[in-house]
C-alpha cells in the first residue's frame, strides 16, 4: 500500500501548523515573565551595587575622619616632644652655667 503524499502533505502541514502556534501561545507568557524575573534581578543586582558603593563611600569617609585625627594627635605629639628636648638642652645649659668657676 503506498503513500499518497498528495494527502499526507496537508496534515503534516497542518500539525506543524497548530504544533507552532500552540507553542508559541503557551511559552510567550513564559518567556515574558522570564524577562521581567531577569529584568528585576538585574535592576536589583545594580541597586546592590550602588548600595555597596555607598557602603564603602561612608568607610572611607569614616577611615579619612580617623586618620585625620591621627595625624593631628601625631603632629601634637612632636610639637611636645620637641619642647620636651628644648626644655631639657634649656635645663643643661643652666647646669653648666652653675658649674662654672664664679670668676667668668
């Protein structure tokens, strides 16, 4: 018995046919909220982002603040060492002067 393509074409068609559109009726709305998911997540992962980049703005900031800080309580520190070591040459030489002969 052999085939008659002359009628086997159109039902093949007409399956391909309703197979296509079928699918496509069903997976669009799929594929649309597949998108829109994938659309927030890359709305969220750049929030995230900003989010940490102001983070680490504020750290900066914060680290900037101390080291200021640090910076001045350093430049005290030298200013009182280096009176410290000018009272002390000061109260050296008043030492030498007193053992000094009283005839100078």
């Amino acid at each position: 018995m052999p085939i008659d393509w002359d009628a086997v074409a159109p039902m093949i068609v007409g399956v391909v046919f309703f197979i296509t559109v079928g699918g496509v009726l069903i997976l669009r709305p799929i594929a649309r909220k597949a998108g829109d998911l994938m659309e927030a997540l890359a709305r969220d992962k750049q929030d995230g982002l900003q989010n940490d980049v102001g983070q680490l703005r504020d750290i900066l900031e914060t680290m900037n603040a101390r080291l200021t800080l640090m910076e001045e309580r350093l430049d005290f520190t030298e200013r009182l060492v280096a009176g410290q070591k000018r009272t002390d040459a000061l109260m050296a030489g008043e030492t030498k002067k007193e053992q000094l002969p009283s005839g100078s």
